[in-house]
C-alpha cells in the first residue's frame, strides 16, 4: 500500500488550484496523521491539534497548534470534553488561522477522549465557516470501553456531523472483526489509522492524479451536498490475477459498508478506482455495474478511475457515499439540508415546516437532548441545530443497530441490546 | 336457542400478525373457526414504531380471518407486550375488623383496594393486578372468608405500562371498527395454554421468544409470580448474522433457519454452507462457525438477560417443573440446551394441549390460543372484571344507536 | 404529551380507562370497507325489513280491496258446476230457490261468505260450508237438522202453519222433505213457542229427550209408534228435576200413554204387555198411565168399572 500512497501525493496540488489540508486532533488523532506524515509527501499540508504537549512535541508533523494552555497548562485533558471543548474555544483566532484559506480539509479524531471530542467539533465548526469542504475521519470506542466514552463520543459525533461536508465514523468494534484472531487492541487501532490514510489518500488521488475518469473539486462538492447525513465509507483491494473480482469480493465484505441500512440509502455515491495500466474501461465498468447492484442506480454514482503504473495486477476501490435520508421518514431530508448555514445563509422556507408526523417521531425522542454547542453557536442559527439534533440523537450508534436503526435504544446496564451481542463481547467472526 | 359469541385474539407480533377467531358457545364451548395470519410491519421489538403499517397489516389480518371464520367479530381480545411494560409487587395488610375475629367480606375487600391503591406516574396504566394468595396470620389461605384470624394481608404483581404505547396498541383495533374486551400479557397469555397446571402448581417459567422481544412469566403456586419483558428477540439474530456475516436480512434470515443453532459442535467448525444455496455468482461459502457463534453469543445473552430480570425467582429452587419455551423463537435448533447451563434448571420446549388442532400446533399461536382460553374462561386476571361487564353492556347498547 | 386524567378520578389508572372509539386516526382502507359492508348489511336489513312489512301491510291491504277481487275475478274461469252435498233432503231446487247466482260468474268474484251467511240462515240447515273448487266449480257442503216433532202454529190472523222442531229443539219450516217423513212425526202439543224479534221462533228446551225417547220407542215397538199422533210436553220438565216430569202420547186409536222421562225399557214393556192384554180381551182404553210405580188403565166403555191396576 505504501508505494501506491506515495505516488498518490506526488503531484502538485496547487497547481489544480485546490488547497488540502489534514488536521489530526487529540492524541489518537495526532497519531493518524503521523502515519500520512511518515510517507513522502510535500503538497499537502499536514496540521496537529492537542493539548498535551508532550505528545505534541513527539509528533513529526510539521504545523502543530497547542490549544488550550490556560485552561490544561499543556496537560492532556484527562478524557474531559468539556476542557477539550473550552480549550478549543479559548484559542479560536489560531485555529481559525490553521484552516483559513483551505479549499479541502480533513480532521482525523479519536472520539471518546476529552480533546478529540471537545476541540474536533469546534474546529470542524471554524473550518466550515471558513468556506472549506470539511471531511472527518473519527473513530469510535470499542464497546468495553464502557458506556460513558460512548456517549461522548456519540455527542460529539452529532456536533461534527452538523458541522462537516461528511463525518465518516469508524467505530473499533467493527474494525477489530476484520483482523486477525490474534490481533490486539493496539493493531485495532492502527488498522483504524490505515483506513483513515487509505480513504484520504483515495479523495486525494482523485483530485490530482490524471486517469481514465477525471474528478475535479466541483464534484467533489456535489456529493457532499446535503449536510448532516449519514456518510458510508468503504474499501476494497484486489491483487493477482483475478484482481477484478477479488476488489469486489473485499468491497462486498467490508464491514463499514456492510451496515444493512445504508446499502440502499446513498443518495451519491464516489467511487474511485485506482488501477495499473492493465485497468481498461471494461474493468471500470464492470466495477460500476457491480457497485450500482448494490447501491442503487448509476445516475448517483460519480466515478473517477486513476492509472498508477505501479498498480499493475492490482485495483483499489475507494466508495464514498452520502445519504441526505435516514430513517423511514422522508420529510426529514428538508430539514436535514437546511442548515448549510455558511453557504447559504439566508433560511430556508422548509425549515419551519412541520410535517404531521412530528408527534409520531416525538415517541422516539427519550433520551435529554446532547448540551453540545449550543452556547457557541451563532444566535441566528439556533433554532435550526435543534431541529438538526433532535434528529441525530441516535445516528452514531445506528449504524452498528442495522434493523433497529430508529427504533428506541435498548439499554440494558449501559449496553445497547440491538447492537449485535458479539460485536460487544469482541467475539470475532471469520467469513 | 344457544347464544354464540364471535372472539376476535389478536397477538400483533414484530414477525405476524395472528388472528385466531373462536366462538364461544353458551360460554362453555370454545369453537376455533378462523385463522389468519399477515406479515407485520411497522412492529420492532414488540412495539409499534409506525401506526399507518401497523393498523394495515392488522386489519388485513382481521379481515381475512373474519373471512375465513364467515362470522363477523363482536370483540376483541389482545396480547401486550413491549419493553416499556414494568411489574412490581405491592402487598397490603389489614385487622379484622368484626369482634369475632371473623374474616369478612368489607376485609377482603378493603385489603385488595389498599395492595391495588399505588398511584402510577401520569403516563402509565395498570394492565393487570395478578393477585397471590390471601395470608391471614401469615398462613396462605385461598379463600379467608369467614376464616378466624387477625391480620389478613394480600399481594399483587401489578404490571404497568406506557399510557401513548397502550393507547396505540388499542387503537389500531378501534381504527378497525372493534372494542379490546381486554388485554393480556403475551407472556401470561402463552402460559396459560403452554405450561400445564401442575407445573404451575409446583413452579415453573415459561419464555416466549418472539421476533421482536422475549416474554417469561414465572408461576409459583399456581398463580403468575412475575413477569418480564426482554426486548430482544429472534430478529436480533437475524441482525446480527446479516451485519457479521455481511448478507441481507434475507439471507441472514434464511441461514438462521436452515444452519442457525445455539450450540456449536465439533463438527460445524470446519463445515462451510453456501449463503444463496444456487452457487451461482454472488453466491459464497460462510464458515458455519462464524455462523453459529454469532447465533450462540446472543441466544446466551438473551438467557443470561432473562435470568437478571427475573431475580432470585430464577433458581432451580423456585422452579421444580424447569423452564417451558415457546414463541416462533424456540424453533431454532438446540435452543432448549443453550440455556441450560446459564440458567441451572432444565429446559424443555412446550407442547400445546391436545385440544388445539393440528394445523394451530404452532409455537407461533400461542398467545393467541392463551387469548381465546382466557375469553372462554370468561375470567380476567383482575378483581376489575365486574366494573367491565357493566361498561361492555352499556357500550353495546351506546353502539346500537351509534349505528 | 403527559395526559391530564389524574384530575378525573383518585383511583388509579387502568388501561380501561382509555377511551376506545372508532374515530381514531387508525382507520385504513380494510376497516372502511368493513365499515362499509355493515352499514350495507344494517342498511339492507332494515330496508328489507321495512320492505316486508310494507308487503304484508299492503297486501292485506289489497286483499281487502275491491280491485283484488276484480283482479281475481279476471284471473279464475266462469263458474260452470255447482255440487251440493247434503246429509239430509235438501236439493238443488232448494238451493235455486235460496241462492240467485248470476250466469258467467267468475268463481273467484262469488262472495262465498255471503252464500254461507244465505244458507245457514235456513232453519233446516245446521251447518254450512261453501268450498271454490278450482278452477270452476262451488262445492256447498250442508248438514241438515234431523226433525223430531211437527207442530202447528197460528198466527194473529187466524192462518195456520206446519212447522218442525229439530233435534235442538230448533224451530224450522220444513223443506223438500217426503210426505212420509212428515207424516211419519208426531205433533207437539203443550209446547209453547216464543217469537223472537225477527219473526222466528226460540228453540224449544229438551227436544233432545223426546227424541231420544221417540227414537227408542222406535226401535222396540215401530209399529205402535206410528200410531202415535201427538207428544204433549205440558208436564214434561226439561231438567228432569221434577219427580212429575211426564210425556204424554196421543195415539191415533184416541187413547193417551203417559210416561215418565226414564226407566223407558220397563214401560215400554209394560205398554206392551198392556197393549197385547187389551187387545186380546178386545178392550178398548181411553188411557195408559206407566209413570207410576204401577201401571193404571182406564178403560174406554167401561164408565161404571173402576180403572184396572196391573202388576
């Protein structure tokens, strides 16, 4: 994967006029960015945020922002939100600083621990005021983690999801299933850091390698229209000889995309193929048939499809998609597009519109609504996060409840019985 | 002439919708004439998460019984289940009163109102106040009247739910033009006809495992002692094996019937089974073992979780006659030995009584069949059923007019 | 969403409480057509009901009614036979005479009450039954009364009649009956008949009795019976309370038999043994009393002997 990454970042982005910039926040993701950072690149520009610095000094990358020092006197947070978040909130001006004048940035966070779940949301919030297409990659804690990290990060992933272009969550229980029996906490998490290098280096290449199908900013955007929406994220890789077919099989099986809810629900869809010269345009076709079997019809998918001379025998298929609908109730993608505050900031009509089955849907509402941000917001936008939140109370966890996606939690001693029980004992399962 | 009464048991299920239709003769017979079942929708875990499908499903279900039954419904009974469904036990202590030391009628009476008085919060009902038996003096007595004693004190397992959750559940059968005669737990509904009555008599737990949630009463003494809801039930397995195995709920549904088992064997761990069936391409080998695990770890859970709800109550002590299972969910294989390890007493799946005809022989109907049993016997499981009689007559008349 | 209820009552709340009404938001397409169909059914079946009655009220209406009787009329044939069935005398004359029934009279336009009505108003008819034979007969069925007893009636002008009294002790004008069975009856004498407001005569109390005793008479003595010219019932109680009830028989020879209303096997053969004794000493009597204990005969030519007592 290395050499393929490596060419991936060789060109000039620049010179498309596009600007990149990642930003790992909190230890975990400090971490993640580490891992981009270790291979040779120069164009992008490579950010860490964290309020320890200690941790900060060991980092290789080149910008590093330390946040906070009044309030954790260079301490890490001690798993606190509210310190992350106020930490965060007292250093505006530099982060406003590290994002300005970016066309595309990602924000790679650990969810659960104090600064990845305080400071990404306010920075994902700084970035998109800015005008920037804003992509996180966050992780999720591992069920044993216990339940109070989950509800941080459940929290913070609402917070984030309001604020960024797509928040893609890669929750730990899943990934640890796709490793091997031997595999230990840690691998899991750098196996979370790979797909975190591996789906950045996939949007990247498609912005700036030449291929057989060229993507450019613009469709970039497109896709991410629809704020607030759950993003899908998937991955697959194929070599030898029968590279083709064994690219969709690893697709087919890898565990992001298989939430059952979100097969037929992305409403667009990037797909990216990278390939060696021996990738025709049949190749690519047969990989969009494949893929729009499963996800619906074509006219959603935007497809770009990369040449890299040193992928011969080989295919990566990167899929991105975004569903601006959840649920079963369609009434809600008017609100869920709504608040694009920053890009259109007069409101919308439809986000007063109240639908009948409001009353309905207040039955699913039980748990207190999540205290983030809405102290920090602008006064004008208030009313619309609180539509906005109501409805992704329960989003984060959906995607590892499948069938019972929208249906009330189903706690019991902190754990949520819809969740499948072996995901939550870590019971790994070889397919 | 004999007088026949036309009962609608309606068990909505996350699974089907089962309608049985039984006349009542003379309110000694009981004639099953109707049966209708509909795939349900709009159903997850034993409640109702969409009205509109809920109410479709059911009246089609409805309809099509009254069809096949040729007779037209006079009312309805209903299952009640869902995890907002909460018990408790409440007992009240009275003197006697009379100078004689005589147990009297205004005792029992007072007795029963002040264990039945607990106010709820504004949003939950009462659905049933299962009474236990009379202690006068602390010695258990069936019947105390007349009896000579001092103290009389009397229990209920009184079981509440949410208000707007049952008020739905109601409404979907009003929305088809019928009264609910009355509800019944689907946990006591399926004892009633699953479990005999000696093993009630001796202790004895009865699990009905749904598609949407898991009901188990517990009888001591021949009475309901507790009762639960666990709201997790077969479709989680079928979840769980479509998001593990990585397949549709189709498939996942179709592998847990034909390969699905509680427990894993020496022989599943190198055994692969094609996930189609056709071996045709998309078609794959899953490795059974994967398969099964994924079934076991939540079959146990589901057990180890009805063990916590259920408290001391769940011991080998209290429960001589074991444990009785039932719903569509005790159809999975080796289900029975799964939960004997976890719960310590034998596990055994129920038989329905020989009365119930054989194509009515189902796991799946016996809540309904319990429903019908309940409307034969003519007697609720509360002391409220006289206040009822009096609103059915009234109500049928009021309906006269109304017409 | 919490309800207000607990203001309505102290008691706590049970899932009885909730108000079960058809108006709910739940109605779908099934439970409409249901609707549909039971209101269709209450509908039909009141309508049908409504229906019947408005048959059965107008048809008796109609049947009542003039133009069903026309309507009939066109619908059945001419009357072309008319059979009269009689226990006793009566014949078609009598029945010609009686009934005028028009020629090509639909059978069904015949007022059969009206004959009915006609023909038992006629003394000699007990009962009467008048039957449509379809498709164009009238079957008269008629019981006639049995005549016990003749007697002669005058009127306030002098003018005589003949009259029959009947088993019933009905007073009738005999009709189409032979000369001989007129002949064959004896007269009542000592009766008295009270006119009735229509001309017609009371019915005479204990004919029955006479009857009985005439007809027994009969059958053990025929012969002397047809000499028997009058009954007289002046002493005879119908009640038979009276230790005196007597009937007394004028016969054609011009004596008289006095009897007592029972025991008649014993006096009738007494009056034989009497009448045979008499007849063979060439006697002639003026009467025979057998009301007694024993019989007393006066003889006729005897005047100076005193009556003869038989043992």
């Amino acid at each position: 994967m290395s050499e393929l990454s490596g060419k991936s970042f060789r060109s000039d982005l620049n010179s498309e006029g596009v600007r990149v910039k990642i930003i790992g926040v909190g230890g975990a993701g400090t971490n993640a960015v580490d891992r981009i950072q270790m291979m040779p690149q120069e164009q992008i520009n490579l950010a860490a945020v964290n309020t320890d610095a200690q941790a900060l000094e060991s980092s290789p990358i080149g910008e590093k922002l330390m946040i906070g020092k009044s309030v954790t006197r260079g301490l890490s947070t001690g798993g606190d939100v509210e310190i992350g978040q106020t930490a965060a909130e007292k250093d505006e001006t530099k982060l406003r600083q590290m994002v300005d004048g970016q066309d595309l940035i990602f924000i790679v966070a650990g969810l659960g621990g104090g600064t990845g779940s305080g400071a990404a949301p306010v920075i994902s919030r700084l970035a998109s005021e800015q005008g920037a297409l804003v992509i996180a990659f966050v992780t999720l804690p591992f069920t044993f983690e216990g339940a109070r990290h989950h509800e941080v990060a459940e929290n913070a992933l609402v917070a984030m999801r309001s604020h960024c272009d797509a928040v893609i969550p890669l929750p730990n229980d899943l990934l640890l299933q796709q490793m091997d029996e031997s595999a230990t906490v840690l691998d899991a998490f750098a196996q979370a850091d790979a797909w975190i290098s591996r789906g950045i280096q996939s949007i990247c290449a498609m912005l700036t390698q030449t291929g057989l199908i060229n993507l450019d900013f613009a469709m970039l955007r497109k896709v991410f229209e629809g704020r607030g929406g759950k993003t899908l994220f998937g991955l697959g890789r194929g070599e030898g000889d029968d590279f083709m077919q064994e690219a969709l099989n690893d697709l087919a099986l890898c565990p992001l995309l298989h939430t059952p809810g979100f097969a037929k629900r992305a409403d667009s869809l990037l797909v990216n193929i990278i390939g060696g010269t021996d990738l025709g345009i049949s190749h690519v076709n047969q990989i969009m048939t494949a893929i729009a079997e499963k996800f619906g019809s074509k006219e959603q998918i935007v497809l770009g499809a990369v040449v890299d001379e040193s992928c011969q025998n080989t295919v990566e298929i990167c899929v991105i998609g975004a569903t601006h609908v959840t649920g079963y109730r369609p009434e809600r993608k008017v609100r869920r597009t709504a608040p694009r505050i920053d890009i259109a900031p007069e409101p919308r009509p439809s986000v007063t519109k109240k639908t009948p089955d409001d009353e309905l849907f207040d039955t699913v509402e039980t748990k207190p609504k999540p205290l983030v941000h809405e102290s920090k917001l602008g006064k004008k936008r208030q009313p619309e996060l609180e539509i906005d939140q109501e409805e992704f109370t329960f989003v984060s966890e959906d995607e590892q409840r499948g069938f019972f996606e929208n249906t009330e939690r189903n706690i019991f001693d902190g754990e949520d019985l819809d969740v499948p029980t072996y995901l939550r004992r870590g019971v790994r399962i070889t397919l | 002439m004999s007088q026949s009464r036309i009962i609608g048991a309606v068990d909505i299920g996350a699974a089907s919708v089962t309608v049985l239709v039984g006349d009542i003769v003379n309110g000694r017979s009981l004639n099953i004439i109707g049966k209708q079942d509909a795939t349900s929708e709009g159903v997850k875990k034993g409640e109702i998460v969409d009205f509109k499908a809920v109410s479709n499903a059911t009246h089609a279900a409805i309809m099509g019984a009254e069809k096949s039954a040729g007779a037209q419904i006079d009312s309805i009974y209903l299952t009640q289940t869902g995890s907002h469904l909460e018990g408790f036990y409440n007992s009240a202590a009275v003197n006697v009163s009379s100078s004689d030391s005589r147990v009297s009628e205004a005792d029992i009476a007072r007795a029963m109102s002040e264990a039945k008085a607990k106010k709820l919060s504004d949003d939950r009902l009462y659905i049933h106040h299962i009474r236990s038996h009379f202690l006068l003096d602390n010695r258990v007595s069936a019947d105390p009247l007349g009896m000579q004693g001092e103290k009389l004190e009397v229990g209920y397992w009184s079981i509440h739910g949410d208000e707007r959750k049952v008020r739905d559940h109601i409404h979907v059968i009003n929305g088809f033009g019928l009264n609910v005669e009355d509800i019944i737990l689907s946990s006591i509904a399926s004892g009633t006809v699953i479990a005999t009555e000696e093993e009630k008599r001796a202790g004895v737990m009865v699990i009905d495992m749904g598609a949407g949630v898991t009901d188990w009463a517990i009888y001591q003494n021949g009475i309901v002692a507790r009762t639960g809801v666990l709201p997790v039930g077969s479709d989680h397995i079928t979840n769980d094996l479509a998001l593990g195995l990585r397949v549709n709920r189709k498939y996942a549904k179709k592998l847990k019937t034909s390969f699905g088992k509680a427990v894993l064997e020496q022989d599943d761990r190198q055994e692969k089974v094609w996930m189609v069936g056709d071996q045709m391409i998309g078609d794959r080998r899953i490795p059974k073992q994967s398969l099964i695990q994924i079934v076991r770890e939540r079959v146990e859970e589901i057990y180890d979780l009805v063990k916590r709800q259920a408290g001391e109550l769940c011991h080998e002590k209290f429960l001589p006659a074991g444990v009785v299972l039932t719903g569509g969910g005790s159809h999975l294989d080796q289900i029975d030995l799964a939960g004997e390890k976890i719960l310590g007493v034998p596990i055994r799946r129920g038989e329905l009584p020989s009365w119930v005809h054989d194509n009515l022989q189902r796991h799946e109907y016996t809540s309904a069949l319990g429903l019908l049993h309940f409307a034969l016997s003519g007697q609720s499981l509360d002391d409220s059923a006289l206040q009822r009689k009096q609103r059915g007559l009234l109500r049928r008349v009021t309906q006269l007019f109304v017409n | 969403m919490a309800k207000k209820k607990s203001s309505k009552s102290n008691a706590p709340s049970t899932w009885r409480s909730i108000q079960q009404s058809f108006t709910g938001r739940a109605v779908t397409s099934h439970a409409r057509k249901r609707r549909w169909m039971i209101n269709l059914k209450f509908l039909g079946a009141v309508l049908g009901l409504a229906v019947l009655g408005g048959a059965i009220w107008g048809g008796v209406q109609y049947l009542q009614s003039d133009s069903f009787a026309r309507l009939m009329a066109g619908g059945s044939a001419p009357v072309r036979n008319v059979y009269l069935e009689s226990d006793g005398v009566l014949d078609e004359q009598w029945l010609n005479a009686r009934i005028d029934m028009p020629e090509h009279i639909e059978l069904m336009a015949i007022d059969i009450e009206s004959i009915q009505r006609d023909l038992s108003s006629d003394g000699q008819v007990r009962a009467v039954l008048v039957e449509r034979v379809f498709p164009d007969a009238l079957r008269i069925r008629v019981t006639e009364r049995q005549p016990v007893l003749r007697v002669v009636l005058q009127d306030a002008s002098g003018r005589k009649f003949l009259r029959l009294i009947s088993n019933e002790g009905v007073v009738y004008a005999g009709k189409r009956y032979p000369a001989d069975t007129i002949r064959s009856l004896p007269y009542a004498s000592g009766v008295t008949l009270r006119r009735k407001a229509n001309g017609e005569y009371f019915p005479v109390d204990g004919i029955q009795d006479v009857s009985a005793f005439l007809q027994h008479a009969r059958s053990l003595m025929p012969e002397r019976v047809e000499n028997w010219k009058t009954v007289s019932l002046a002493d005879f109680d119908p009640k038979g309370a009276s230790m005196s009830s007597r009937l007394a028989v004028t016969t054609t020879q011009g004596y008289s038999i006095i009897f007592a209303p029972d025991e008649l096997d014993e006096q009738f053969a007494r009056l034989n043994v009497i009448l045979e004794r008499l007849e063979s000493q060439r006697q002639r009597v003026d009467h025979i009393d057998l009301s007694m204990q024993d019989a007393v005969v006066k003889l006729a030519d005897s005047g100076t002997r005193g009556p003869v007592r038989f043992r």
